[in-house]
C-alpha cells in the first residue's frame, strides 16, 4: 500500500450522544494495528512537516475542523478539511510530508490509528517554511 | 484476561496542543485490534446499560469529563471518572454490565478501542433502571 487513500466513515446519530465509526479491520486488512493516539490542535495552529519511514498513519479528526496537507509524489498537495461534518479517514503510507491545521476557534483533536509503535528514529520532522505551501 | 484494569496513561504537553497517548500493542499484547470508535455523551446524559458477550472494551475518554460505572462480579459498582486530567485507559472484559455519563456541560467523547468489531448480536442492552445504581 503506497497510496493516499480517504475513505468516508458514519456518524450514527443518537440523541444521546452520537456515534461516531472509525477504523474497522475488515475493511482494513492491510493494517494490524499497533498504536492509537490522538493530536489535539490549538486554534488556529499548524503542526507541520511530518513524514514517516515506516509507519502508516490512518487519521480521523474527532473534534473540531482540521485541514490535512499532504504533499504528494508529483510534489503538488493534497488538501482535505476535516471534521464530524465531513467525516473521514486519511490513509498516510510512508514517505509523504503531511502537517495538519485547526481552522476553527474550536481545538481539533486527530486520532491516529497507526501499524506502528511510535518511534522518533522513524519520523522526520522539518520547519514549516522548508516547504512552500501557503496555509491560508 | 477476565478483570478489569485501569491504566494511567500519558499527557504529552505541547503549546501547540498536546498529544494523548493511547493504545500500545506492546502494552496491551492480548489485545488484538479489530474496532476503534468513538462515542459522544451529551451533557449530563446516561447511556447504560450495556454488556457483551465476547468484547472487551478499552475505553480513553479524550473529550470532557466521563463518569463509567461498571457491576464488578461482587454486584457492587466500581466508579471512575475519566477526563484528560485523570487520564487512563479501562479495560473491560466481556459479561461486565457498564454504562457511563457524561458529567460537565462539556460534551464527552468516548474512544473504544476493542478486540471485535461490533455485532448487534454480542450486545445486549437493558434499561437504566434494572440495575439500581445511584447516578446523581
């Protein structure tokens, strides 16, 4: 699996309190799953560049808005707003810069549901200006 | 695995927004993950009752401020209120009856990460008041 992937996930609405669907392994038999932790994101800030060597990041945004910025393999970007409004998973193979913005007062909080442990030897991480991307 | 556990996990501080640890397999290596879904809770509502049969349900609240009652084997309630300042993940084991309430006028949010993916059939619900536990 090398490619970006968005897959549209159901909100199941109860007056409760909705229910909000996520990873399902059926529908992901690429993936076991090691690792789930979550991003929360400050109004308005940006939290970029990422990229991973070996990890695949599966991505939901659970709160909040968030633009997901992905720059592909023809260096051109990949641009998704998220939220329970637009509700969805980004699959994030290896070898792709991504960073991610909250564009609304509200924190955002992005889960990942990854095929690995966390490990700083795996991830790169470089300044916000080292790529050309304008964020507004 | 038939107890249920509860495990302090970690807040990584960042002034961008912090990061929520969550589920590690190497933490957690009987648990094979087949779902990951997310419940909201609206102020002050109750959903409960719910147990099932082969699940086992790990449960991170990551949002607001999440009371989870659970009938211990005992017939007594064990009680805990989880927020991201008492940040822990449960483990509940199937045949346990829970339920959970959301306590501030914050919405909660729910994360469970488990073992099945859902199946009506491996759930059964009762009404709140067949078992007498004081909510308020």
């Amino acid at each position: 699996m090398d490619e970006i992937k968005i897959k549209n996930l159901s909100v199941i609405n109860n007056e409760k309190g909705d229910l909000l669907k996520g990873f399902l392994k059926s529908e992901n038999k690429a993936i076991d799953v090691n690792e789930v932790y979550f991003t929360e994101i400050n109004p308005y800030e940006i939290k970029a560049w990422k990229r991973h060597k070996t990890m695949t990041c599966n991505l939901i945004a659970v709160r909040g808005k968030i633009k997901i910025v992905i720059q592909k393999k023809d260096k051109n970007y990949l641009t998704e707003i998220l939220s329970k409004d637009n509700y969805k998973m980004i699959t994030i193979p290896p070898n792709f810069w991504f960073g991610f913005q909250c564009i609304t007062e509200e924190i955002g909080l992005l889960v990942n549901i990854s095929n690995e442990e966390h490990n700083d030897d795996e991830a790169e991480q470089i300044d916000i200006n080292e790529l050309m991307f304008d964020w507004n």
